[in-house]
C-alpha cells in the first residue's frame, strides 16, 4: 500500500487515506480525475463511490454515465437518474425552513412534492438529505416506503434509501430486507456495506463480515471500510479495558446549569471499576446567581468524595478554565486527565472505552472520541479532523490549512465506528496522558474566551510527534446544538473568526507541512497495521481499481445495487 500511494499525487493520497462517503469522496474524486490517464479507473471507481452513496445527486449520476457509459448497468441507471432530474427552481418557503432548521416541517415539505409528482429526482434527493436530520425518535416509516415504492431505474436507490433510514432508526431487520432487494441488479458497494451494518446490528457479526469483505472487494480504496472492517474483526468495536491509572475527570461550566445537572446525571451512572480511584472536579467559572452553585451541591450527595469543586469569582474563559483545572495537585498526581463539556452525556462504559483506546495507541498524544448531536443523532458533530496544508503567498495573511472531516456530509449509520490516527479530535471529551499534559505548556489564552484552544493544543502535540488518536467507538452525546451561533450574524460568529485568524496566524507554512506530515504518517501506518490485520482473512485490498468499475473485475457475489441521494 505504501509504494502505491507513493506513486499517486499527493494531494490524492492524502484525500484517500481520509476517506469519506458520498459528498465526502468528491474531493477525491475530483484530485484522480484531475490526476489524468494514469488515475482514470481510480476516478471510475470514486465517481461511482460518490453515486452510489447519493444516486439521486444528479450531477454526480451525470458523471458517471459520461464516465462509464450507458453500456455497464452502473451508467444505465445513472443516466436514467441524471433524465428524471428537474430544472432546479426557487422554493422561497423551503428556503425559509431551512434557514431556521425546522427539519421536521422540511420533510412533510418534500414529502408532500413527492406525492404530487413520483419520481422528481431533486425532490428525493433533498428528502435523503433531510430524514435523518430528524429530532430523535421520529417516525420515518412512511418516507421509507415512499423510497421502497419507486419503481423502474429508481427502484434500487429508492431501497437502498430505505434501508439507509431503517438503519438509522434501529430497525435493523428490516433494513436488512430493503438492502437486499437493492442489491439485485448488480454488485454495489455502498449496499454491501450498508448490509454489513444491518446484519452488525443484529448480532450476526460473522455475517456482516463477510458482507465488509464483500463490500471491500467493490471499494478497494475506502478506508472507512478498511478500518471499520479491520476494528470490527479485532472486537475493538465492542471492547473494554480498564485505564492503566488514575483518572481525573475535569468539568467547567458558566451559567448552565440545566445542561450542567444532565451531565452530572450521566457521569452519576459511570461503571468506575475501570478506573479505580478516578475523581471529579468542576469549575464552576464564575457562574453569576447561585445555579450552578446549588446544581454541585445537589450532586455532592451522589458523588461522596469522589467530587470536587472549584468556585471563581469572574469567568476567566475556557482555555485558562482548563489550565486552572490541570494545574490542580490532585490532577497533576493523575495519570489520566479527561476533560468533558459540561453539556456531554457520556455512556457507563466511557471509561472502559477509552482504556481500550489507551491500550490500542498507548503513545497517542490525545485520545478522542465520536460526538452526536443529542436531538438529531443520525449524524456525527465532532469526529477525526484531519490537516490539509494551503500554503500562503510570502509574506500574506490568509488560512494556512483546511480540516478534512470525512463525517461531516454524510449521515452515521456505523462507518464512523472506527479508531485512527488524526490530527486533532473534539475538545468535547477528551482524554490525556498526564505527562502530556503537563508537558505541552497549557492551552493558549489567546484562544479566550472560547473555540480553537482544542484544535491548537493538538497542533503542537504535533509539533512534539505525538499524534492524537480518534476512538469512534466511544459515542458522546452533545446536549446543546452547534453550529448556528457561528454562522455569519450569529451571536459568536465574531468570536469564531477572530479566533480563526489568530489560530491560521500562529503557524507558519512549515510548521503546518510538518504537523500534517505527522499525522499522515501514522496514519499510513495505522492502515498498514489494519490492512494486515485484514490480510488473515483473506480481504485485504490494493489501491488499485479495475478498468471497469461495474464489470467482471468485481466479485460477483456482493450484495447489490444502488445508492443513495443526497
């Protein structure tokens, strides 16, 4: 694997070994068809990913009939797509309910327009989209069977949707039903591993592996699969162990104390045998009125000695927050440091999980985890970033980096559930070795009051080779939505930016090279290591592509067809 991405652009090497699903692999995509000749059945094989993963795109359908052909049954169904597909129109009123995020409301929307006219490609795309934005627990059952009931060239993709949102809602058997009758006109990959997770979620793991296997067979170069695959086989999806030490578990909070209480509820129900000894301590960074005062003391009576707290007088922003918190003797004496949002429910076995994570990465810099949304968890808030250098013109002032994050386009229905090496993780929950810690020189306060102190800190454990490492098999729930305050006019789009600015300015251009050679570095070797892991089962797989993505090259018992529309 390591001399074929050595013959590759490196651009295009790096965006492989991210990875992505759907909309995630278009910039991949785009750097093999920009590659040339010597890349085309690569960019076959990612335009088709692309497809697959959301067939009602269709400008990406589009792509892979001129690609592949009318010919292969692949370019027959893209092009039938690509024809069903309206001229796009304003929509005022959904714009509306999508401004303000009323997912619900935006579904009944779409779903109304597709009753008036089956089969309108845009309006089933957006409602791909939409479903899983869902609030949790919703009813999506009549907009799978809606998807269940297209007929002719759309009757795979509609499946293939349908067993998506299933997934999604727990209901793995049927979800199974509907990925199988998907897969009935030719071998897909975006079914197989959609199936892998069905028959996962039924307890039949020797099934879906070999469903993963089968899946790999058709995407050779997806590394979501490969470590999904290889996490899966080792039992490292389902595995604790205890921390090998003590661990201090650090909260800080400023005047919430409704989200405060739930957090401390959920950390209440800690299985702490797998860190015997851990303790507890919350700032209370100078919340005004006494909330978040009475909230602590109410947990007091659960907690015993195990708690802590800290009372400031003023809000000293979240960076010192910590540093005040890691300078505490009794965490200094820790071997483990967590830090936790005081708005993130953690599960019992958090703890065992991420003892798992220290025993697979014992020499990471961080340990990180996965991050759902608490209203809408189909999808993944915070997961493995990844550094993408943009060098600046000498002597400008502009972003330095992008971060790649391969689940940010693309609902979470398990090809998250992995562990690799990144270049930072949510700062959400955390966990640190305790020399690390102390080590590193603290967070920057020039990142007060809030955002990219996080993603700073692991910057320069980068800088001392030490990689952070996600753990997605370790799922936090995140309380509070994200995202719309920081959005132009919102109340911390100013924040944000100022932040941005100060973060992009901190780092030359060779210092960014260097960190992103890092973290690529190990995660080359991660793949490696997964690859050969895979490699006892006979799945493991080279870079390469057959000439013909949907040809006779691919192994003819997959599970099959089609897509998925977004």
């Amino acid at each position: 694997m390591a001399g074929q991405y050595a013959t590759m652009p490196r651009e295009l090497a790096r965006l492989l070994a991210i990875g992505g699903t759907g909309a995630g692999l278009i910039p991949a995509r785009d750097a093999a068809v920009a590659a040339g000749e010597g890349a085309s059945a690569l960019a076959d094989a990612l335009a088709l990913a692309v497809w697959e993963d959301a067939p009602f795109d269709a400008a990406a359908a589009r792509l892979v009939a001129a690609r592949l052909g009318t010919a292969s049954p692949a370019g027959q169904v893209a092009a039938a797509v690509a024809a069903a597909a309206a001229p796009a129109c304003p929509e005022p009123y959904f714009e509306r309910l999508a401004a303000r995020r009323e997912s619900a409301r935006m579904a009944a929307y779409l779903l109304a327009r597709h009753h008036k006219a089956p089969g309108e490609v845009g309006v089933l795309a957006r409602l791909a989209t939409v479903t899983p934005m869902l609030p949790a627990g919703s009813d999506t059952r009549e907009i799978e069977a809606a998807f269940a009931g297209l007929g002719g060239a759309l009757s795979g993709p509609g499946r293939l949707i349908a067993g998506e949102l299933a997934l999604l809602a727990g209901r793995a058997g049927e979800a199974e039903a509907h990925l199988r009758l998907a897969a009935t006109d030719r071998p897909n990959g975006a079914a197989a591993f959609r199936l892998a997770e069905a028959k996962l979620a039924q307890g039949a793991r020797e099934a879906a592996l070999g469903h993963y296997a089968a899946a790999l067979s058709l995407r050779p170069f997806d590394r979501l699969l490969t470590a999904r695959f290889a996490d899966v086989a080792a039992g490292l999806d389902r595995q604790t162990v205890p921390l090998p030490g003590s661990v201090a578990v650090l909260v800080y909070c400023y005047n919430s104390p409704a989200l405060l209480a739930r957090t401390l509820d959920a950390l209440a129900g800690t299985d702490w045998t797998y860190a015997p000894g851990a303790h507890l301590v919350v700032l209370d960074n100078g919340s005004p009125g006494s909330a978040v005062a009475e909230v602590l003391a109410g947990a007091a009576a659960r907690f015993g000695e195990r708690l802590a707290t800290v009372r400031l007088p003023v809000n000293i922003g979240a960076p010192a927050a910590r540093n005040w918190l890691a300078a505490l003797p009794e965490v200094r004496a820790s071997a483990f440091a967590a830090y936790l949002d005081d708005d993130a429910l953690v599960p019992p076995d958090w703890l065992g999980r991420f003892g798992a994570a220290v025993a697979a990465c014992p020499g990471a810099g961080v340990w990180g985890c996965r991050v759902r949304g608490l209203e809408a968890p189909a999808y993944v808030q915070s997961g493995d970033a990844h550094l993408l250098p943009t060098p600046r013109e000498p002597g400008t002032l502009g972003r330095g980096f992008e971060l790649a994050r391969p689940w940010l386009s693309s609902p979470d229905w398990g090809q998250f559930g992995l562990s690799r090496p990144c270049a930072t993780v949510t700062g959400c929950c955390h966990l640190f070795a305790g020399p690390v810690l102390a080590g590193l020189g603290g967070f920057d306060l020039r990142f007060s009051p809030t955002q990219y102190d996080d993603l700073d800190h692991d910057l320069r454990l980068l800088a001392t080779g030490k990689t952070p490492y996600y753990w997605g098999h370790l799922t936090v729930l995140h309380a509070k939505a994200t995202g719309a305050s920081g959005n132009v006019g919102g109340a911390g789009y100013g924040q944000g930016f100022a932040n941005q600015l100060k973060l992009h300015g901190k780092y030359d251009d060779a210092a960014l090279a260097a960190a992103a050679a890092t973290a690529f570095a190990a995660l080359a070797a991660d793949q490696a290591a997964k690859e050969q892991t895979l490699s006892g089962r006979g799945a493991a797989q080279p870079i390469a592509v057959p000439a013909r993505p949907d040809g006779p090259g691919y192994a003819d018992g997959s599970p099959g067809e089609n897509g998925h529309g977004r």
